[in-house]
C-alpha cells in the first residue's frame, strides 16, 4: 500500500510540471535498469480478466512519453511506452496508452484541450482510460478535490465525477483482477460480448433516453448506437451544464 502511495504521487508531481519548466527529453524518461513494463507484464500474465495488450510502433511510443512527461519506472509511463493501450474484458474498459488502430487516442493527445492547453502544461486531471458505455477514468490533479494522484470515474448514469479511492496502480488491479460485472451491474445488457469486441476503441454506446434520465435507468429498454468518443465527451460536458454545477 505504501509503494502504490509513494508511486501516485511520483505519477502526479510528474504530471504537474508547468508550462514555464523545460519539458524533460525523452531519453530521461526511458528508464533501463527499473523497466515498470516488466511489473506490469507480471500482473497481466496473472490476470483473472481478459487483456489484450495492442502493439505500438516505438515513434509513437516515444512521442506520446515525451508529452505525458512520466518516466517508463511507473505504470502508466510503462504502459504508455510499451503498449498502444490494453483492452480489458473483452474491450469493454480502455486504458489508453501510445495509439493503435483498434485505440488510436494517446495519453497526451486525449487530453490535450481538456485537461491542459498545451504539452507541458499543469494538467487539472489526466483521462487514462474509459468504457463503452461513455464513462470515463482519471487521475486527480486538483480538478476534483485534495486526493491528488487518486482515480476519479464520470458515471453516464449519473454524470458526477466518483471517487473510487484508488490510485492508478491501484486501478490497474481492479481492472486485471476485480469485479467488474458487479461494478457494471446495471449497465450490461445480454450478449453484450458480441458487440463490445467489435466496437472500435474510439467509438461509445450513446444511448437514448439517458442513462442518467429517469425513462434511461434500464439498459434493456433503451436504444442504443456506436458514436465517437470525442462526440461523446463533448455530450457529457454539455449535459452536466445544462444539470447545473452540482454536476
């Protein structure tokens, strides 16, 4: 419990460096003697849930380390540089890494303009993952309380930002080995497997009414359609404007 306390908050004050500081070299980031992926690659060797591990080309990789600005010791650098993002049962939870055809989105270029303005800025949360029924994960920075380092999940039935009082080594555990039928308890419907594993990872489920209507509570009486994400995301936001602040 202390490694993954220490870790997330290596993880943000990584993720805190301003605009005004010089953007470490990629070099700097790569770290060869303490490899995080090697750690990581243990965990998803012993996993309980299905991951698909998506390849990256070593530019890209590069490229999306050098924006994110976390060092390859820690998971999510790890993950960023050795992986195009993992898939988790089935494709139903995206973790986002250096970019693939079936998860083209990067850490950085996700939330560039919505997170931070430009590379190198103080991000306020950092988007690390989401799922197909349009919630999203991320890493507190200060946008949603003290708890810096901690994951945060936008709930479509809801629209608030949960605290899940987990860090993002924390969050990778759960989505390896946790429960994720009873998290998602009421948001799966039958033979959702069959669609879910040909849904593009930059595509959601925009469903109507509402899941966070009254008439969108039961996933099985609504309607449902594949959109892109970026599509999707700037719903959301609308949606929790028009809900008032609370949201």
């Amino acid at each position: 419990m202390r490694y993954n306390f220490l870790l997330a908050v290596l993880i943000f004050l990584s993720l805190t460096a301003t605009s005004q500081n010089t953007m470490r070299p990629v070099d700097e980031l790569i770290n060869k003697t303490e490899p995080g992926w090697l750690l990581v690659q243990q965990w998803i060797d012993s996993a309980k849930n299905k991951v698909e591990v998506l390849s990256c080309d070593t530019v890209s990789a590069k490229d999306a380390l050098y924006k994110t600005q976390v060092t390859t010791r820690s998971p999510m650098g790890a993950i960023i540089y050795s992986t195009g993002g993992l898939l988790i049962d089935h494709g139903w939870i995206r973790i986002l890494g250096s970019g693939n055809s079936k998860l083209s989105r990067t850490v950085p270029d996700w939330n560039k303009g919505k997170s931070f303005k430009e590379f190198g800025d103080r991000p306020t949360f950092l988007l690390v993952a989401d799922d197909v029924v349009g919630g999203f994960f991320a890493v507190n920075g200060g946008q949603f309380g003290k708890d810096a380092g901690k994951i945060y999940y936008l709930a479509p039935d809801n629209l608030v930002w949960e605290a899940l009082d987990m860090t993002y080594t924390e969050f990778l555990h759960f989505c390896f080995n946790g429960d994720i039928a009873k998290f998602y308890d009421t948001l799966r419907w039958p033979n959702w497997k069959d669609e879910v594993e040909n849904l593009n990872g930059d595509e959601v489920y925009h469903f109507y009414p509402f899941l966070w209507t009254k008439e969108g509570k039961d996933i099985n009486k609504v309607s449902r359609k594949a959109v892109p994400i970026e599509e999707h995301y700037s719903l959301t936001l609308h949606s929790q404007k028009q809900l008032g602040p609370d949201k």
